[in-house]
C-alpha cells in the first residue's frame, strides 16, 4: 500500500506532507458535517476514517471484492449519521 509506505515512512519531510495533508482532509470532512457540533464530528470523521482504512485493507489483501468494500462503507457510513437510538441532549462528550 503506497499510503501505508508514506505513513510509515522514517523521512521527517514526508511524515511532515503526510501529516500535514491528513489534517486537511480530516477538516475538509468535518466541514462537511456542518450540523454537527465540531467535536462530534470530528468522532465521526475518525470512525469512518477506520472503516475506509481497514476494507481497503482487507481488498488489497484480497480478502474481499471492491462492491463488499463500498457496501460495508456505505453500511458504516449510515449507522454514524442516520442511525439513531438517540442520547438525551448534552450526553455526548468526547473523551
């Protein structure tokens, strides 16, 4: 996995690159989660983040199809944003 090389690298340059766009793009999907509040969807940008992270995993290793891998992040995907067994209001925080 060429991203696995980039975050595994030990060049400070391109752990600096890697980091450094990592942070963009998780703000670019918290953005997007407006009505969210920011720590919250912060969490959820951290969990589908995980979710991606390990089906590409499990298809590159052949472990499944690419149509399981955009099934299963789809699947995730909805359960953090439309699922619901609500919490009374103000019982979220994050750790």
């Amino acid at each position: 996995l060429p991203i696995l090389a980039l975050e595994a690298s030990e060049d400070p340059f391109t752990r600096e690159i890697f980091a450094r766009n990592m942070a963009r793009n998780t703000q670019i999907y918290v953005e997007a989660l407006q009505d969210l509040p920011e720590p919250l969807a912060r969490e959820v940008v951290s969990v589908a983040a995980s979710v991606f992270d390990l089906q590409l995993r499990q298809w590159v290793v052949g472990a499944q199809s690419i149509a399981d891998v955009y099934d299963r992040i789809e699947r995730a995907v909805w359960v953090l944003l439309e699922f619901s067994e609500r919490l009374p209001a103000g019982e979220f925080s994050v750790a």
